[in-house]
C-alpha cells in the first residue's frame, strides 16, 4: 500500500462540531499505523476554541486537522427546500472541487459515522474512471417510487451520499459543479427531500463506482426496516468499515441506548467534549425533537404505500411461498412501526421495548 496523504472532508455547522468531532476521533482510533491522514472541515460558523478542541484531537493519533470557512454567499442558489436556511452547509460537498482546489481526491463523510476500520483500502480504490464512489441507497425503492415519472433522469441504483469517494480532479475537468448546480435546482423545483443526494445522483448518473456494503451501513435504518434488502446489511455489518446513523432519528447522541449507539459513546468518551455530549443527550428536547419529526416523517406518505402492500401480503401469506411469507413480515414490521408513530409512542424511552 502506497503511503499517500489520505484526505477526508465534513461539512459541519456549530451545533454538529462535536458530533464531527466524534466521527474524526473515531478515524484516527481506528487507523492503521502507517496511514497518513489530513481532515478537512468545511464551515461558516464553528468557534475557534471548538475547532482547536477538535484540533486536540490529534492527541488520539498524529495527522493534520484543517479548517476552511465557506462564504454562504456561493450557495445562495443552493436553497434547502427539506430544511430551510440556516442549513446551506448540508450543501458543502456540492463545491468540494472547488472549495478545496488543492487536491484531486477526497473521501467526504457525513458528520453522522462512525469509522471502524482504516480508510485506506476505500481511498485506494481506482477511481480513475468514474467521478464518485458510493454504496446503494438502503431504501432505493422508496427513492425511486418517489421520482418514479422522472426516472431517466436518475442512475438505475441510486446511492447514498453520506460516504463518497469523490474524483475531484474529473469534477474539475468536467465541470461537473455547474451541472450539479444544474441538477440541483431542477430537483427543488419539482422535489423536496433528499436534494443533495439526488443532485449527486443524477449529475453523475452514468459514472458512479459501486462501492460494498461495509463502506456505509445504515444501523439505524436496518432496525426501523427501511432496508429494501435486510440481507445486504446482514452481510455487509460482519466486516463494517463505516456505521452511519442516517434514516432514523433515535440518533445515538441524542439516544444513548439506541442501536449501536454504545460504540459511538465509546469513540465520544476519548475526546474533550464527552461532557458536553452528555449534557446534551440529557437534554429532553432531544425527545421531543425526535417526536415531531417522526410525525413528519409519517406525512410524507410513505405509510400509505406500506398499509397497501401490508394488507396485500396478509391474504396472500397462507400461500405456501417463503418469499411471500418474508414480504408480509417485512411490511408487518413496517406497519406496526408506523402505526407506533403516529400514535406518538415512538422515542428512545419506548424504544428498547418495542424491539
Ligand atoms: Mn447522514
């Protein structure tokens, strides 16, 4: 294995500095001992005596920690129809090529991860061909039923971007920011969830790299079963290179006794800000937080689609088919989940009972 610089950016936001901080720590633990690594987070209002406790930690394990501020400015045409202003950094990775001009490939995470392993099979993957690197999105059926009348418009799968292996010098030499910049406001215009993500999807449609399982594992998505393939998680966790806490609000700062959360709280433990995490985890608006947006959630419509197929299922289940019998547990668990939402039962208090 060559000993190049393996380069790793966040976007991050005051309010998530810590979380980010989490993910960082949990790189460097985890690192192999020859692995040369340098951090990029990009933000517009992180203090600077948060960014030298994160800069701190390079006490876990030596490598370079940078901070680059982004003008909200660049991202006016950016707006964030899912979360509103204030929320422009989610949009950060749109203009990596060009926020970080100086290098030709980056490994870009969400701030919600955590990196069991070394990176640096993922960062020398040869990507010379393609302008990302990504793992199937978990609920790429939802995805698709939602742009079903565009649906040459979007890649065949469609990828999750919370880990991205990204091609940056192939961005620049196509131009590739404008036409996500392109994507971009063609999908608000006639979407509302997931813009960043289906912006990346479409734009390179034709040139992504398909990574494995293990490279973005969705812990918390698996145990609401927002999986399309439940098997694909089960094979992928045997040997997880990144956890990330995405499709699920029971997140593990806000929810110490969710999924997988105890590894997270083990990775927080080693940084300067553990306090501070428990604090606010003990803080009861986190509950109330979790609540609302499961409401919301549930209003999307997706649970009329479950109720459909789960009523479907349920009178064909005495069939002696296997695969028939797996689909109505599938929506049976889905179903019930549901119902427990809207019947505002669903937060971590309940949480360890109802699984
Ligand atoms: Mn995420």
């Amino acid at each position: 294995m060559d000993n190049t610089i393996i380069n790793i950016g966040f976007n991050c936001s005051n309010e998530y500095a810590y979380i980010t901080g989490v993910a960082i720590a949990s790189i460097l633990k985890n690192a192999n001992i020859d692995d040369n690594i340098h951090i990029v987070i990009l933000h517009k209002d992180i203090p600077i005596y948060k960014q030298n406790l994160i800069k701190s930690l390079t006490q876990i394990r030596p490598c370079t920690i940078e901070f680059r501020l982004v003008d909200n400015k660049v991202f006016a045409d950016y707006k964030n129809l899912e979360f509103g202003t204030g929320y422009e950094y989610s949009n950060y990775r749109l203009k990596i090529a060009s926020i970080c001009n100086d290098l030709d490939k980056i490994i870009f995470l969400d701030s919600d991860v955590l990196v069991m392993k070394s990176l640096s099979l993922l960062w020398n993957l040869d990507i010379a061909n393609y302008h990302i690197a990504a793992v199937c999105d978990f609920g790429r059926n939802v995805i698709k039923n939602y742009t079903l009348k565009d649906k040459d418009r979007f890649p065949n799968i469609s990828v999750n971007t919370g880990v991205l292996l990204c091609n940056l010098k192939k961005w620049r030499e196509d131009n590739s920011e404008e036409k996500i910049r392109e994507s971009y406001k063609w999908y608000i215009k006639n979407y509302a969830h997931w813009p960043d993500q289906q912006a990346l999807n479409i734009t390179f449609k034709n040139s992504i790299y398909y990574l494995e399982t293990k490279y973005n594992l969705g812990v918390l998505a698996y145990i609401n079963h927002l999986y399309d393939d439940e098997d694909e998680f089960l094979n992928g966790i045997k040997e997880s290179v990144i956890l990330h806490y995405c499709g699920a609000y029971e997140r593990p700062w806000l929810c110490p006794s969710a999924f997988y959360a105890a590894e997270w709280w083990q990775i927080a433990r080693l940084t300067p800000f553990y306090e501070a995490l428990l604090v606010y985890a003990c803080d009861y608006k986190g509950l109330f937080m979790i609540q609302d947006l499961c409401n919301k959630l549930v209003s999307v419509g997706e649970d009329l689609h479950i109720k459909i197929s789960y009523a479907m299922c349920k009178v064909f289940k005495f069939l002696p088919f296997e695969f028939i019998k797996k689909k109505y547990q599938y929506y049976k668990n889905k179903h019930d989940m549901f119902k427990s939402i809207k019947n505002n039962n669903w937060h971590c208090h309940n949480y360890r009972y109802y699984y």
